[in-house]
C-alpha cells in the first residue's frame, strides 16, 4: 500500500470559472458552462494533480480547491448545491478539502469597517460547505500599535463567538505590498505569538491553534526582489513561519509585479496572451527559488493537512500545473 501523505494538491478557482468565461474554462480542459457541468470537471482537473504528486513522490495524497472571491456566488444554492453534489459524488471522501479565501477589498480587511460583517459572513458559508481553511489578509489599516489593535480585534467576544461557530482553520497570508507592515514576515510571527498569548491569558487558549498562516510564494519574492527586504527573511524567518504554514499559494513571477505564474510554464509559448511581459531568465530563477521555500517549509512544518495548492492567473493549464508538482515531488 502507498504510504500516505496528510497533504493535498489542486488550484483556486474564480468567479470567472463560474460565470461562462470560455477562455479560462478551455484552459482547465471544461465543457459547458453551467455549475452541473463546471464543477464535477473541476474536480476532474484536481484527480489528475493528485495522480501526478502521487506517483512523483510514491505517496497518496488528497485534492483540494480553493475558492476565491466567491462569496456572493457561493451564497446562492442554485450554485452552492450543485458543488456540494459533486463534492459528494466525486470518489474523495476523506482525501478532500475545500478552502475558502475572504474578499480581500480594503473595506473588508481587519481594522477597516467592513471587517466584522465580511467575516461572518464568510465563516457561514465556511460552515454550509465545510471549508477546512480560509485565508485572510492581515491589516493595511496602520495605526500607533497595529499589532495590539489587531489582537483586540480578534479577541473581542464578537468575533470569537465567529469563529467557534466553525472548525475553519483561519489562515493569515503575507502581503506583497511593498508599504504593509505584514508583509515581513517577522512581524506576522510575532503578532501571532502575542495573540496566542493573550488567547491563553483570558482563558481562549482553545483558539491558539485555528490561528495559522499561509505562505504566499509569489508575494514573499517581491518582498526579497522589489522591495529591498533583508535576506535574514529567507534565511531565520522562513523556517519559524514555516512551522504554522497551513495553506500554500503556490505561484511566481519575475520579481517585477504579482503576476501568478505556474512555476517553471513555458512563458515564451503563451507570451502572446500575457496581460504583460515577462523577464523569462529571472521568473525561471524564481520557479527555481519557489521549489526551494516550499522544501523548507515542508521540513519545519509543525501541521497536518497541508494545502499545496496552485493560486494563478490565466494563462495557465491542469498540464502546467501537473508538470509544476511533478518536477516538485521527483
């Protein structure tokens, strides 16, 4: 028998897989356009990753999808139950999870004002359709001492009472804006150290762990490459972060701008339906770079269930995505 892995495989999916974009549903290798039609073959796309990172690695692994921006559709049961429907028919079963990522406009994220409502929201759909993990943002908001405001936030009995109403895992994404303070991810190490803390204090301690972090690949390359941030990130806080890494976004860019590439797709080959161009020297040294981040987060996790899913933009395919963690996983 293969020996078993906690991890899954598989990509995020859009709005724009739902709502008939011909384009992006031919990339993922989809006929039709309806949610019967859409979402069974979606799952279809992550059966594959999951066979290639199976045989690569000689390990079983599960599928997973994680829906971005979704909300609003996702609220509605003519959508909601068909995903439900062939979640339940596709064979997984225990080998799946779903993740869920909470918009993530200004107005919604922590300290704005739109922040509560947003997540409650959030994790009641999380609830309906039994998301395992959702990513947040962290603040752009900043105040004289962000990091406490935020604590109080997420310990205020409002929002606790939020997230007791879930086992979702909240998972805490590091930025790619050069002026965020939680881009660093020093800083985000630290923030979750004192709300454990203070979680602990008050006698919440049952929430310490639902508080974990995602590592956004292709932002942490801008934070070494476009914004001038010191090595020592690579080097002493990778490995701390990298204990509390639930979930992965897994995707590079040339260290210019967030451009949501497989890791190591032929770039040249779909030049002429790029949104911009691209330094294909350095996005191959990045891809290189991305394999080397996601090792050393492997080695010092300290979690199960890992999502190592995909998180790109179009254009891109199940066959670019398969060669990503079959180059990984050999």
């Amino acid at each position: 028998m293969m020996e078993r892995t906690m991890d899954r495989v598989g990509f995020s999916i859009y709005a724009r897989h739902l709502l008939g974009d011909k384009s992006i549903l031919a990339e993922y290798e989809i006929q039709g356009v309806e949610p019967e039609q859409v979402f069974p073959q979606l799952i279809d796309g992550v059966r594959k990753l999951v066979e290639v990172a199976n045989e690569a690695s000689g390990k079983s692994h599960g599928g997973v999808i994680h829906m971005c921006g979704l909300t609003g559709l996702m609220s509605n049961e003519f959508v909601r139950k068909p995903w439900l429907d062939a979640v339940a028919r596709s064979g997984f079963g225990n080998d799946w999870s779903l993740g869920f990522h909470v918009n993530f406009d200004h107005q919604n994220l922590p300290l704005a004002p739109g922040f509560a409502s947003t997540y409650e929201n959030a994790m009641h759909l999380c609830e309906l359709l039994d998301v395992e993990a959702m990513v947040l943002h962290a603040p752009l908001v900043k105040t004289t001492n962000t990091d406490q405001d935020w604590i109080d936030l997420m310990t205020r009995e409002d929002i606790m009472d939020i997230t007791r109403s879930t086992n979702t895992v909240l998972c805490w994404e590091n930025a790619q804006d050069s002026i965020a303070r939680y881009r660093l991810l020093e800083n985000l190490i630290e923030w979750r150290e004192q709300l454990v803390n203070e979680l602990e204090r008050t006698g919440n301690g049952d929430l310490a762990d639902r508080h974990q972090f995602c590592f956004d690949t292709g932002h942490f390359l801008l934070s070494l490459q476009r914004d001038d941030a010191p090595r020592e990130e690579l080097d002493n806080f990778l490995p701390e972060f990298a204990k509390h890494v639930k979930v992965y976004h897994i995707h590079a860019n040339d260290g210019t701008i967030d451009q949501h590439l497989v890791p190591f797709m032929d770039v040249v080959k779909n030049h002429g339906t790029m949104k911009l161009p691209v330094h294909v020297t350095k996005f191959q040294e990045n891809s290189e770079l991305v394999l080397s981040m996601i090792e050393t987060c492997q080695e010092r996790s300290l979690i199960h269930d890992r999502h190592l899913h995909v998180e790109v933009d179009s254009p891109s395919s199940i066959d670019d995505m398969a060669n990503f963690y079959k180059r990984y996983y050999q």
